[in-house]
C-alpha cells in the first residue's frame, strides 16, 4: 500500500518536465505532523517555513491548489497567503513574455488550475512552478482518447522569506 501511495504522490507531484530538459532533483517531502507541531502533515521548505493547502476539482478531470499559505514552524503569527480560496496567485509578480506564449491554448492569468508547487529554500529563495498548461496527454481518458495538441508550459519565479514574489514568472 505504501508502495502505491509514494508511485501516486510522485506522479502528482512531478516536478521534472523531461520535454523541455528541466528536471528538478530535489522532491517535495511530506514531513510528520509531530516534527512540525502541527494538527496534520505539511510540506516542510526547510529554513523554519512549510506550506499548507487545500486541492479542489479543476473542472477538467485533474485537480488544483487553493489556500496555499506560508508558515513559519516557529511563529504561529507568520501565514501570508499564496494562493487565494479562488485559486488566484497573490501578489502577482506578472511574467515575463517568450515564444511560449504562441503555445498557449488557455486564457493568461494568475489562476492555479494546473500544477502549483513551492520547493525548498535555498540561499533565502524558494522556487515556485506554474503550470499554466499540462500537455495534451492530460485529456486523455483511460482508453487514451480525448487527448490535444497542447505544449506543457511551466513558469517559474522565487518568494522570499516573508513570502514575497522577488521576480516575475518566466520559462526557463
């Protein structure tokens, strides 16, 4: 059983797009409730912080992030929000423009209805990757009907410490 949960959280949480050449080593890592005094399990950024969320239907057979908050394990105090109830990215760094966008299928905005992760920090930075749309094998049903022409395209930009956007999202 554990087995097949750690196969469904890595493939949930992919966090290397082989088509494009990124591959991000480092996987997220769901720490015990009890190493970070908390009610339930988070996902521990190292440097005192990890985030919470809640994950809702996305209308399109997958799921997306809402409610995405950063915390300190320290300071009950410190939650600056993310991503809104609505799936809205606060703070919006905005992006910056590339031939990706010829790609784009879907409307541009700052809506998480795709893949939304926070990896560790480092260095005071932590990465933040966007999905704004998955390949078109996403569609597909069981049979492998159903599926688009889409290019996955993935942004990427960093918050700080106190939760702050430090640049806007780009492709890389």
């Amino acid at each position: 059983m554990s087995l097949i949960k750690d196969l469904l959280n890595k493939l949930l949480h992919d966090n290397g797009n082989t088509a494009t050449g990124i591959v991000n080593k480092a996987e997220p890592k769901v720490q015990d409730f009890k190493q970070l005094n908390c009610p339930e399990p988070r996902f521990k950024l190292g440097n005192g912080f990890y985030f919470e969320f809640d994950e809702v239907s996305n209308g399109m057979g997958g799921y997306c992030k809402i409610n995405v908050y950063l915390l300190k394990i320290d300071d009950p105090t410190f939650k600056r929000c993310i991503v809104d109830e609505m799936g809205m990215i606060e703070n919006f760094p905005g992006v910056v423009d590339g031939e990706w966008k010829k790609e784009l299928e879907f409307p541009l905005g700052r809506k998480t209805q795709f893949r939304f992760w926070i990896y560790e920090y480092k260095d005071g930075k932590a990465s933040v990757e966007w999905a704004l749309q998955p390949d078109g094998r996403y569609f597909e049903d069981e049979d492998g009907f159903g599926g688009e022409q889409y290019t996955e395209i993935t942004l990427w930009s960093y918050i700080d410490t106190n939760g702050f956007f430090t640049e806007p999202f780009k492709h890389r």
